[in-house]
C-alpha cells in the first residue's frame, strides 16, 4: 500500500512540475517590439498570443510599439529581446566597429513585396518610367541607390527624377490629387489599400528587376545577449510564433480577427476591410515558395550585402553577418 502510495504522489509531483510555469504563472518575461503600429505582417504574432501559444511555451510575451530612435535600438539595448526590422534597415548597425548587437533570427516574408506605386494613366509599368516624374523620398541612401540601380539597369537616366520629400499618408489619394507620380510601398497594405480605392493605380516592384534586391523585409531581430544566454526560450517563442504564422496562412480571416482584437492602439478598428484584403494577400507571402517557416537563404541574403558593398553604401563587407536560422524549429 506504501508503495503504491509512494508511486501515485511520484507521478502527482512529476505531473504538477511540468504544468508549474504555465499554471503558476512562473512565465519567461519576453518583450517583443513591434517596427510600426500593429498590422498585417505583424498577424502571426498576435495570433500566437491570442491563441495562448506562447503560454503554452511558458512565456509572457508584452508586445509594445517602439520608441522614437526605433526598434532596433531598443532590441540592441536589451530592453526588448525581440524586435521587427528589415535587412536594409538594419546594415547600419552592423556596419561599425563595434556592430550593435542583433541578429535577424526569422524571417517574416519570403521575399521582398515592396516596389513603386503610381496612377495607371501615367503608364509607369518598370523603372524606366521614372523619368521626368515626381517620386516622394525618404531620402535614404540606399531607398535613392536602389532606385537609380533599377532606372539605370532599364537605360533610364536618374538625374531626370524629380525627388520631393515623402510626406504622404495615403498614398492612392496623393496619386489622384497629382501631388506625386510616384512612390515607394509595401504592397502586403499600400497595395492593397490601393486595389481597394477609386484610384486606378500602376505598380512594379524591386525584386522583379533584380534578384540582389530581393532582400528580406521585414524580419525578427533577437538580443545577441539574450540569444546567447537563454537560447532555449528563444526557440521556444520562435516556435510558437511560427504556430501563429502558420496559423494565419489557414486561417486567414480568423487571424485578421485576432490582430484587430489584439491591436491596442485602435489604429486598425475603422480599418476593418482593409485588414482582411491584406491579411488575405499576406497570408499567401509569410511561407511563399518556403516549406519552412522564417528561414533565411543564406545567399540571397548575402547577395543584397555584396549589393550594398559594391555600390558603396557600407563601409565593411557585411556578407554573412547579422542573420541566424539556428533557433528555428525547421533547421
């Protein structure tokens, strides 16, 4: 009787000790900093916490919007051990030195989905209709290096592009009231949002032209630290976030629920036709030609690296650095 006894309150505590972090909310504090309001590529992650993935992997995930000097820096400080960034972006933190310290540990989209909206009238179908139009710039070095890339690789002449600074909210209204011809989207929403407009709209995009431009846009940063020290919860919550991505790729409209339920700005609440038409296009592009959730080609990667490098827009040869596709479930 002792031992059966003895056996039954064996398996009691083994069964309660591997329920404790969940049940006793002992959960692994995680901080996970968005790179702008909520939206469409954002879905999987808002779905791994409404769908409790994250719980089940013993963690407390806060998602906060970021700061004003960015995501990145906030992600390098450790004061979030996760954050959202895109390999453009984020050359110039590791072209120092001393590189801050982040690594790209998943990819959100497969390929680049950003390119050049314009009204359709003004038939600017590839970069060599840049020409002699009027393009809203950030005026990055490398949003204007890779503009005269593509106008050049077409026998367009760059110096004929009238750049004025982007100050545009609404991109397809811009486009109609003729304050620009031309300027830089993400299609996953200002395409969409153009599609669902009165504006008849002419798009092309980076990648089409050419495969050193198809980098990736946008990605989850990770602390190197953080990575470093607890490289298990870092699996694990990129394990459930890849539940929740996957999640929306089947269920496309029940994610868009869970990302304006979740979105505690109130950004996207009178959005609500424009979430699901993005969340519909989007879902189609988190997995692409991908089996594997997040991962990164290593030469594609490094291919928009030697890109940057040749054309002068690092200082060091950044090939090989800054991505990891070590802490995914699919490697």
């Amino acid at each position: 009787m002792k031992k059966c006894f003895a056996l039954l309150l064996a398996l009691c505590l083994t069964c309660m000790l591997s329920a404790a972090p969940a049940e006793s909310g002992q959960l692994k504090k995680i901080v996970f900093c968005l790179d702008w309001t909520p939206n469409t590529n954002h879905t999987g992650v808002y779905a791994a916490q409404a769908l409790g993935y994250y719980q089940e992997a013993g963690l407390d995930v806060e998602i906060v919007q970021p700061p004003e000097n960015g995501a990145l820096l906030m992600c390098a400080a450790g004061q979030a051990q996760f954050a959202v960034d895109a390999q453009d972006t984020m050359a110039a933190s590791l072209d120092l030195d001393q590189p801050l310290g982040v690594t790209a540990v998943a990819a959100l989209l497969q390929h680049n989905t950003s390119g050049i909206l314009s009204r359709a009238e003004d038939g600017i179908t590839s970069a060599k209709g840049m020409e002699n139009k009027v393009y809203a710039t950030w005026d990055s070095p490398i949003e204007l290096a890779m503009l005269r890339y593509c106008m050049e690789k077409e026998g367009a002449d760059f110096s004929k592009l009238k750049l004025i600074p982007n100050n545009v909210t609404d991109e397809p209204a811009a486009l109609a009231a003729h304050q620009i011809d031309a300027v830089w989207i993400f299609y996953g929403w200002s395409g969409i949002n153009a599609e669902l407009s009165d504006v008849d709209c002419g798009y092309w995009d980076f990648a089409s032209i050419s495969s050193e431009l198809d980098y990736y846009t946008p990605v989850i940063l990770a602390n190197n630290d953080f990575l470093k020290q607890d490289p298990a919860t870092a699996r694990a919550f990129l394990a459930a976030t890849e539940k929740g991505y996957r999640y929306a790729v089947e269920h496309p409209e029940e994610a868009a629920d869970l990302l304006i339920a979740g979105d505690t700005t109130g950004s996207l609440a009178d959005s609500r036709e424009l979430v699901y038409a993005s969340q519909k296009w989007l879902s189609g592009q988190y997995l692409a030609d991908s089996e594997d959730w997040g991962v990164f080609e290593p030469e594609r990667w490094n291919a928009f690296y030697a890109w940057l490098y040749t054309n002068k827009l690092t200082s060091h040869d950044l090939t090989g650095l800054g991505f990891s596709n070590d802490y995914l479930t699919g490697e």
